[in-house]
C-alpha cells in the first residue's frame, strides 16, 4: 500500500473522533476502522519502497516501519483495555493524531518536512486542554524543534570540518529536548492529563522522532559521526544516572514514572550511540519495551496512585522484573545487545555500562509497588503486558528482522 493512506487515514479518524465526541461509541468505532486502515497501510507497505502520488516522493524505512507498527499496537492495547475513569474514545482520539504525525516525520521526503511535523505536534497538544498554560507547554517542544532546525542548517553549510560538530550538536541537543531528557526535561505535572502532559513525547512520539533523526543525521554528517556518537553515549549515561536515581528518590509516585522513562531513553541513546549492530538491535528493543510495556503500565498506574496504594504482591514483583530488565523480560536482550556492542567498541565502556545497569533494581521495585492490587480489565492488561515483554525477550529477533537487523 501507499505511505501516504498511513498518514491520512489515522488523521481522518482523529478527527472525526474529535467531531463525533458526543457520541462516543459512534466515535471509537469510526476512529477505530481509520486508524486500523492506516496500521494496515504501514504493515503492507515494503520498506524503502517511493510513492510519488501527491507529487512528493514518500518512502518508510523499515526501522521507522517497525516502531509504528509497534506503536499502533501499544495504541490499540491501551483503548481496549483503557484505565480506569479514562475515556476510550478521547484516548483513541488523541493517539490516531499522534500515529497520523508520526507517520508523516516517518514518511517525510527530508529532515526539514519531519521537523516541521513536529512543530504542528506540538502546536496541537500546546493547544489542547490541560492544567499548564500554553507558553509553558509550548517551550520545550519549541526549543527541540529550533535546536534541530539549527543542527541542519550548519550540517548543510559548507566549510570546515567544525561546522558539520556544529551540526552534530545541534541535532543532538534537538533529539534530547523534543524526548524530554537531561538536560532538557521538560515540566510536568502529575496531576495533568497523560495526552498534555511530556509523556507522550517520551513514550509514544519520541521513538519514531528519534529513529527519523538519527538515521538522517548518520547520512548529512559523515564526517561527524565520531563526535555524534560519544555525544549520543555521554548524555546516555548521564540519563540513565540521573533517571534511575530520581525514580527512587523522588516523593512523587508520578514523578518516579516520568524518570524511569529517562533512564530507559539513557540506553536507547547509548545503543544508538555505540554505532554497531549490537547497539542499534538493543536500542530498538527498548524502544519497543517503552511502547508495549512501560507506557500501559503508566497508565495503569495512574489509579492507584491516586488513591496510594501500593503493595508487595507476586504480580508487582514481576512488574519490577519486567521494568528492570530483568530475564526474560525485553530489557534483558536489549541490555546484553548494549554490553556486546560496548565491549566491541571500548572496553571500559561497557564496564561502566554494566555498572549503571544495578541501578534499575531500586527505583523498579517502587515503581512495581505503584500499580496496586489490579483486578479486572487492569490485571488483564498488566498480564498482557508482561506477555508481550517475556515474548519480546525470548523471540527478539522477529521484532529486529521487522527492523531490517
């Protein structure tokens, strides 16, 4: 099939969401066969393949293809199994345009297009309800956005070998504040409404944005790709120190959330930094562990952190298991991937690596705490969930040859 129906199909359904919200059967179920149409476009579209339909030649990598496929399916776990108290059709609502946008950086013939997609994200959720004002929603998306439009100006710019670096940092810089991660976190309330809040950024948009900008920057800057990567491995690092330890110390159950997303992104980038097969393999499973495993079990935290529950059963023990990485859970492959890259590369850096890898013990086994006594449509999802990850850990390589690794 065409990119463009994976583009057109999820907005339709977005918005006629939006329009039928005072019937919301009517709504979910238009929304849910658009947007179930513009999956199919991307499952049957072959990677790399160009369409030239609208007069702009439109192609899907296949790791962009296989983190949208993945999203989708995180999208459609979630509304079927919505949270308590949550809405399925402003949930669906709210993720066919994020999956629509995604699509289009996706699908966008240049870095230029993808990055002018984001700012009409970020226009949009600016705009839409939540408790911060819309300067303040507005700021840190902005900033990526002008950030990364500067890394490609002086990426593109002729001259001498300083001003590709130039470029590297400004796209680096640009891919770290549109996620949402040190040192560009962005504000957060715990209180706010999960569509207007950062997470989405981190957890739902972030990973195609990421696999967009970085395969991009890996062709604009050739001569950089020494500097890109130790910027990509340092800041990874740095994330991945300061995430796990605020996940565990902070007051805020939320909060703790929101810097479990940070440190897992910390790897992510050290994987995409170590410029290896191995690296990129283990970045990419947690990218899709984000999606099909931390994200829902967020939402279903969400809850029982309102009301403080919080206990020490067998289901909240696997939860931590499966949020630290432990085996066979998703986060183990990916981080043997990292420490085989990281000993392939340099060493000492896998040393480092594989010492910062304890530091998920602590903060997961609070967060597994935070999503309570689960009955019901929630235990199921949860039960679901940690499937997903124990599949996504026994049998990766499917998940990778979707990929193209």
């Amino acid at each position: 099939m065409e990119p463009e129906l994976a583009v057109a199909l999820p907005a339709a359904g977005a918005a006629f969401a939006a329009a039928l919200r005072p019937r919301p059967r009517l709504a979910l179920g238009l929304g849910a066969l658009l947007g179930a149409g513009g999956m199919a476009a991307v499952v049957l579209s072959a990677p790399g393949a160009a369409s030239n339909l609208l007069g702009v030649t439109l192609s899907l990598s296949a790791p962009s293809r296989s983190v949208l496929i993945v999203a989708a399916a995180s999208l459609a776990f979630v509304v079927i199994l919505a949270p308590q108290n949550a809405e399925r059709s402003t949930l669906l609502r709210w993720g066919l345009a994020g999956l629509a946008g995604m699509a289009a950086i996706a699908v966008a013939p240049t870095p230029d297009i993808s990055v002018l997609v984001l700012l009409v994200l970020v226009v949009l959720q600016a705009t839409g309800p939540g408790r911060r004002p819309f300067v303040r929603r507005l700021r840190a998306p902005a900033l990526a956005v002008a950030l990364i439009g500067l890394g490609l100006l002086f990426a593109r710019m002729p001259g001498p070998p300083s001003l590709a670096r130039l470029g590297a940092v400004g796209l680096v810089a640009g891919l770290v504040a549109a996620i949402g991660a040190l040192p560009y976190i962005h504000e957060f309330d715990p209180e706010e409404m999960t569509a207007s809040s950062p997470i989405p950024w981190m957890a739902f948009v972030g990973p195609v944005f990421a696999v967009v900008v970085l395969t991009r920057a890996r062709e604009l800057l050739p001569s950089a790709t020494g500097a890109f990567g130790a910027m990509l491995i340092g800041l990874g690092l740095l994330n991945i120190v300061w995430g796990c330890i605020a996940s565990w110390r902070t007051e805020l159950g939320a909060a703790a959330w929101r810097y479990s997303f940070i440190a897992d992104w910390g790897l992510a980038l050290c994987g995409f930094g170590l410029g290896v097969y191995e690296g990129q393999a283990g970045a990419l499973l947690i990218l899709y562990a984000i999606l099909l495993g931390r994200l829902p079990l967020y939402l279903w935290s969400r809850q029982p952190l309102r009301e403080k529950i919080q206990k020490d059963r067998p289901i909240n023990l696997l939860v931590a298991a499966a949020l630290a990485g432990s085996a066979p859970f998703a986060g183990f492959p990916a981080r043997i991937l990292l420490l085989r890259g990281a000993t392939a590369l340099y060493w000492p850096l896998a040393l480092v690596l594989a010492a910062t890898l304890l530091l998920w013990v602590p903060s997961s086994l609070r967060l597994g705490r935070t999503v309570g006594m689960p009955t019901g449509r929630q235990l199921l999802g949860i039960v679901i969930a940690l499937g997903a990850s124990a599949a996504l850990g026994l049998y990766p390589q499917p998940f990778l040859s979707l990929a193209g690794l």
